[in-house]
C-alpha cells in the first residue's frame, strides 16, 4: 500500500490542514460518528492508505462554528540541581503566549500547567509519575489534546501519545502549522513545506502505522523475490526526495529575489527593515506611514510574506521600507533554515527598524529574543532603531520613563493613533543623511562615466545640460562621494530641506 505523497494535503475545502489535528491520525485513533468533533477510543491499527482525510468532517465542522478541540497546555521549569532559583525563567510567560499559539491555530485552551523538574527525562521529558498525573487531569477535563512548550522528540511524542491515547505536540508543531495556515505566496508556501518535512522526516513511525510492512522486489541471480524495505524506509525517501525538490523550488525563487535586490540597488534607494517579535505592531506601523494595506491582526503570524513599500521624506529623499515575519520564543531552526531566502531582505538591508511592544511585561526579553534571530541571519550589526509601539494602551508612564532611561534614542509612537510618527520620520531621514551624501555637480560633456555611475549607484533629484556640461543634484554614497569632489561642488553634510 502506497501512502499519499507528502504533500498531498495542501488544500481542503476550507483551506490547509491545521497539523495540530495530524498527531491524531499518526496515533492511530479512531473516531465514531458522534456530533463531539475528537472523540477517542483505544488505538486501532490504520489499514486506510490516505488516513488524514478521514478528519476532514471534524475539521469542516470546526470551522463552521462546532465547539473547538481542547487542549491542555504544559511547560517544563528546569530548576537547578540544588533546588534552588529555577534555571530558566518566564515559563509563566512563555505559556501565557503558548496559549496565543493555540488560539491562533483554533485550540480552547482548558488549562495550563507549570511543571519543575532538574533534568530532562529521556522518555516523557519529565518523571513518569507527572506524566500519569497529567494525563489524568486531561482525561478529567474532557482534554483532545496535549501541547508542551518544550520541544519533544520523536521518541518522546511517541511515549506521550501511547500513554495518553491523545494526540501529543509540541510548540515547534504549532509554529509550524500556524505558518502552513498563514501562507499565501508560492514562496511562503515552498518554504513552510521544506520545514515541515524536515520536521517530519524523523517522526515517520508516528505518521505511518504499516512502517513495518514490507515490499518485495524480483532480483538475486534466481529472479526471486527479496525482503524488500520496509514502508518507513519508502516514506523517508519520498520526503527526502521532496526536500530536495523544494530546495530546488526554492533557489530558483532565491534567485529572483536576488536579481530585484540587484535592481532596487542600482536605483541606489536605501533600504530599511521593520523588525520585532511577533504581535508588535509592525504591519500597523508600516500601513501608518506608506498606506500599504498589509493585514493587521490582534494574531500571532497574521503576515508572513514581506512587503516592500516606498516612504517618501523631506528634503526630496526616500526610503524602501520592508515589512518581514515576526519573530517569537523557540522558533523552530527548521523554519530559520527555510525563511533564509524571505530573511535576506533583512540582511540586505541599510539600517533595522525594531518594533518593540511597551505595554507588554515581556519587552526585554522580546528584544533579545529578536536580536538573537537577527544574530542567526546575519544581521546583528546593521544600524537600528528602536521604536516602542502602543503608547496609547500604556498605563503607567513610569514604563515609558524607565525605558527612555534605558535606551534615550528610542522613539516612542503609537501607530494606531499617529502620535510620535512626525519624530520617526526624523530619525529615519536623519539615519539616510548618516549613510549618503547630497552633491550639486557640474560635469564636463565628456565624462558620461560619472553620469553612468551616479545612474548606477546614487538617487539623481536633477539632472539639466547646459552648454558646456551637465548639472546635476543627486544623493550618493558616502563611498564616493569624495571621487566627485573634482567636479565643482564638494558634498554637503546633509540633504537640503524641503
């Protein structure tokens, strides 16, 4: 029996599959047909050879309006050995927006649990004894499902899902079929499924239930027929094969990428990159200052495709300003890997624009959270700005206060009502004027070689012939603009005002 290719779920009547109902397929768990969208019996083995379709009724009428699936959240505090401090810190926090995954993804959280253990547990991450306590407290609150904050491995899935007789995931999942649902662009699309399947590939024995059954094949000097491999092994090769084939997918769409970059370049436009933990106020802000129409959504990922936008500013300047995904805590690798092509408008950016959410309690950490990413890509050293955002929910103005104290060239702004706009505007125009250089020229009518060059590498605001040359105003490089000092008018330290 052949399973479906990899990616043979991309679209249903209602959209993608949210993967957060999969482990329920890869456990084996068989569903009657009651109104109740999970309603779970003993594991059956799987004899059907495309099992995932068999949700798509309880996953229809959960988006049209049935009850939610129910899930009960956990996280591990690792404290230290002596029993003291915990280790890791901000697990409160870090299931707090856990449950946000979730209601993003289209879970009812039922309840969340904090659980402290000094070192991990080979077979459910923590002590058997708390697993049994756990899965008796999801049995008694009627839970569908389980969802850890901490990555679980393939092993440990397995163990979870076998003791609980539920489907059990992991943030990493969640991300990751957040993402899959969120995806619109052929290139968001190719590379959520590169870190699926990259996810996947180690958890083949919780997907396939047949993975011990076996194919012959003719071959031995006698024509007969040899063991064969087994079903797992065929899987595997399919979706490496896959990867292969959506790293492929993905250069080509690199490479155009690429070239546009090489265009905007040559057009000499600087560039900036609105960054920031997810949730921050990043599409809203750009909308606010280029109009664009980016989706803005009180969601974790409501946008994943970057969008770039022209911002006019005075002194007749401009600016490229590019909106990319958010960032959040333990974003899986796999999805860093595969968004590199999307990031790089990060990396090839002139300056950042970091959004920063001032009303939440979490700030700081949002903030290493996001410089930690950027440190992966590549683009930690790139000039910033720092802009905390939501000033108009933010109660206390001792918050503001402290950070000001903290880091007094941030802006502080709210994008949804416009104030402190004008003074970003400011900062932005005068981190152009740090970078470039404003030049009155006077040419000599044979050396089109500097026009060529200034077509090349700067922005020209006017351009006229005269009799005995060309005159030109442009904003160029500061990397050459001391090879132009020759031609009349020495570069001035700023742009003119408008």
């Amino acid at each position: 029996m052949t399973p479906p290719p990899p990616n043979s779920r991309q679209q249903t009547t209602g959209g993608a599959i949210p993967r957060f109902f999969l482990p329920v397929l890869r456990a084996g768990i068989a569903f009657p047909a009651v109104p109740a969208i999970f309603h779970v019996q003993e594991p059956v083995r799987n004899t059907d050879p495309h099992p995932e379709t068999r949700l798509k009724p309880y996953i229809d009428k959960a988006r049209h309006g049935a009850a939610k699936p129910k899930a009960l959240l956990v996280a591990v505090e690792h404290t230290s050995p002596k029993g003291g401090e915990p280790a890791t810190m901000g697990s409160e926090a870090t299931l707090a927006e856990l449950k946000q995954l979730t209601d993003t993804l289209g879970a009812e959280t039922v309840a969340t649990l904090l659980v402290k253990i000094r070192e991990p547990q080979p077979r459910f991450l923590i002590g058997s004894g708390k697993a049994d306590e756990i899965v008796a407290q999801a049995q008694s609150l009627g839970a569908e499902m389980i969802v850890f904050d901490d990555p679980l491995t393939p092993s440990q899935q397995r163990n979870w899902e076998k003791l609980a007789k539920l489907p059990v995931i992991d943030r990493q999942e969640v991300i990751l079929d957040i993402f899959k649902l969120h995806a619109r662009t052929k290139e968001a699309v190719l590379q959520v499924e590169l870190a699926k399947a990259r996810y996947d590939l180690p958890r083949l024995r919780r997907r396939w239930l047949h993975f011990s059954r076996q194919r012959g094949m003719g071959g031995g000097m006698g024509g007969g027929r040899g063991e064969g491999e087994q079903q797992v092994e065929l899987d595997a090769r399919m979706i490496k094969d896959r990867i292969v084939r959506l790293q492929d997918l993905l250069a080509e769409v690199s490479k155009t990428r690429h070239n546009q970059r090489g265009l905007r370049k040559k057009r000499a436009v600087p560039v900036a990159a609105v960054v920031g933990y997810t949730n921050a106020g990043k599409s809203c802000l750009f909308n606010r200052l280029t109009e664009a129409g980016v989706l803005v959504q009180d969601k974790l990922f409501a946008t994943l495709d970057p969008t770039m936008r022209r911002l006019p500013l005075p002194g007749k300047q401009e600016l490229l300003l590019t909106d990319t995904v958010g960032f959040v805590r333990k974003l899986p690798h796999q999805l860093i890997e595969a968004f590199k092509s999307t990031l790089e408008a990060v990396t090839d950016a002139d300056f950042l624009i970091e959004i920063l959410d001032v009303t939440s309690p979490e700030v700081e950490t949002h903030h290493e959270t996001t410089w930690a990413v950027l440190s992966e890509i590549g683009a930690s050293l790139l000039p910033v700005i720092t802009v905390y955002n939501k000033t108009d929910l933010l109660g206390d103005p001792l918050v503001q206060q402290r950070l000001r104290r903290k880091n007094h060239d941030a802006v502080f702004l709210s994008a949804k009502s416009g104030d402190g706009i004008p003074k970003l505007i400011e900062r932005l125009t005068t981190q152009i004027s740090h970078s470039r250089r404003h030049v009155e020229l006077h040419l000599p009518p044979e050396r089109y070689d500097i026009l060529a060059l200034l077509h090349r590498t700067s922005q020209i605001l006017e351009l006229e012939y005269v009799g005995d040359g060309i005159r030109v105003s442009a904003s160029v490089p500061a990397a050459i603009a001391g090879q132009l000092a020759e031609f009349g008018v020495a570069p001035a330290e700023a742009p003119p005002k408008a």
